[in-house]
C-alpha cells in the first residue's frame, strides 16, 4: 500500500476514473464506441506532447515554446514544400531538423546563462509567434498556408502521420498507436535505462548529480530536443490532416501540455513523475473536452473543467506524497 500511494501517477488514475464516471452519467452518447474513438483522438494529440514534456518537468525545466513550435514545424514542411515545388518528405525532413534545432537552442540557452527556462522559452515562445505569423504572410500574402494534398509524396505522408484506421466499426486515428508506443517508450526509458536515472538525477539536484557524473549539459540539452521531436511529430500530424496551417495557431497549447504532465503527477520542481501519468492525464482532457459535447453544454466551460481538473490533481498528489511519507 504505501509503495501504491507513493506512486506519481496515482492521483490521475484516479481522476480519470472520476471524470469517466461522471460523463458516463451526465452525457448518453458517452458510452458509444464511435464517441469513445472521439475521446481517445483528443486524448492522443495532447498525449504525443504531454510525453516529452513529461521527462523535462521530471528534469526540472519546462518548455512554453512548445505550443507555436508545433506550428513552427508545420508551416516550415509546408511552406518549403509549396514554394519550391518539392516532394512533401523535403519539408518534413527540414521540419524536423528545425524543430530539433529550436530544442537544442532552449536548452544550449539555458545552460550556459543559467537563466530559468521560464524566461529562456518565453522568449522562444515570442520569437516563434512573431516569425510565424511575419513570414507565413511575407510568403504566402496570407495568414495561412496553400493547400499541399495534390503535391507529390502527400498521400504516403499523410498514410503515416494522419491516417485512420478501424476497429470493430470505430474509426480510430493512428495518433492513438503513437500515443501509447511514445508512453511506453518513455516509461521503459525513465524505469530501465542509465539516461532515465540521469533525468530523475538533473531534476532533483543538478549540482549533485554533475559531482557524481552525470552528463547535466548533454541530460538538459536532449531533453528539450525531445520536445522538439514531439512538436514536430504533431506539427506533422495537423498538416497532413488539414493540409493546410493557420500561422496564428499554438498559443495556449503549451499550458495545456504542462497541465496534462502535471496532473499526471509530475512535480514543476522537477526530480519526480512517471511517463504512464500524462497518459491519464491526456485521457482526462479528451474526455473533458468531448464530454461537454455529448451532455450539450456550453463548450466555453472546457477551461474551467481543466482548471479544475489541474487544481484537483495537485491537491491529490500532495496528499498521497505526505500519506506515503507518515507511513
């Protein structure tokens, strides 16, 4: 029991059941296969981010670029690819380039002024949404860009990043499969691997796990990377759904990843979390933001219900830290 409740991932099991039960109840259409499919998408989209996010709150840093740097990495693929009349897999590659680039930049920044990553990522976060929006119009004499489904290497793009698949007559994106294979990946690398000590090492106490050698630089560096793969991981999926990319889009979306990790159990201290506990924390959301659908009310309530959502979790894995330490 007491290994139970010192478990991070605790309190957002437990909400999600909550919150499951409770939709369950209000809305009739919850319980439907075709609705359920519905939730699990929202769920995966948010998930992808949350990931990556999740293991750089566990090392003590946190990214709000990573919201317009999903979409950084959609106008980049797009743009390149329309304007020069390429093959759709030259911006993708180019996009991912890109997107590790900005990853790398946050963390280099913040390593060597030992500025807090709040103010480091801040600034990206700016520089992103300004660049976004100036160069998508200096480009394409629009706020958006031009549709890229008829350009060559577009079908076999978006069978990989944007595709649907069914089961048991519910269509389900394949965002769900990389939704669940990134957790797991991510748990096997926290639990099983050197790198995922080094993590827990850096985010509890960064002076004391470079005395005892580990690598702090490479640890923080590649962990913002990280979130750069997942911004264009998902940059890739809004493009080759919508085929198209409005520049002004992203802003808010890194609260949202933050609160998905954090109600997964992950502490903005850092040095604590798990991998599995963003994944209930991104299935809560999804269901949130579809069950309000389904019961009918008004969807503007969906911030609240995060708010709350947000506040609850932090209450519940306080409480379970300092029941796990009495016992």
């Amino acid at each position: 029991m007491r290994r139970l409740l010192g478990r991070p991932e605790l309190g957002s099991v437990v909400g999600a059941a909550a919150v499951f039960l409770f939709f369950a109840i209000v809305a009739d259409s919850f319980l439907q296969a075709s609705s359920l499919g519905t939730v699990l998408y929202a769920a995966s989209v948010l998930g992808i981010m949350a990931a990556p996010v999740a293991l750089l709150m566990i090392g003590g840093e946190f990214d709000l670029s990573a919201g317009v740097a999903v979409i950084t990495s959609a106008l980049t693929a797009s743009m390149l690819s329309y304007q020069l009349t390429m093959n759709v897999w030259v911006g993708v590659i180019v996009a991912l380039l890109v997107s590790l680039a900005i990853g790398a930049f946050n963390g280099w920044l913040l390593v060597k002024t030992g500025l807090p990553s709040f103010l480091v990522t801040l600034g990206t976060f700016l520089i992103l949404q300004g660049v976004n929006l100036a160069i998508t119009k200096l480009v394409t004499g629009n706020v958006a860009t031009d549709d890229i489904s008829d350009m060559d290497g577009f079908a076999q793009a978006q069978k990989i990043f944007a595709s649907t698949f069914e089961v048991g007559g519910v269509n389900v994106k394949i965002t769900v499969v990389y939704w669940l294979v990134f957790a797991a990946l991510a748990t096997w690398v926290l639990l099983r691997t050197k790198y995922g000590n080094w993590i827990f090492a850096v985010g509890g106490n960064k002076h004391s796990a470079r005395a005892v050698g580990v690598p702090v630089t490479f640890t923080k560096i590649s962990l913002f990377m990280l979130v750069g793969f997942g911004a264009w991981f998902v940059g890739m999926h809004q493009l080759f759904s919508f085929n198209t990319v409005q520049s002004g889009e992203g802003v808010g979306q890194e609260l949202i990843y933050i609160a998905a990790a954090v109600i997964g159990g992950c502490l903005l201290t850092g040095g604590y979390g798990s991998a599995i506990g963003p994944v209930f924390g991104a299935f809560m959301f999804g269901m949130v933001q579809q069950g309000i659908v389904y019961a009918g009310w008004n969807p503007d309530w969906f911030k609240a219900f995060l708010g709350v959502m947000l506040l609850g979790a932090v209450l519940i894995n306080l409480w379970v830290q300092r029941t796990a330490t009495r016992r």
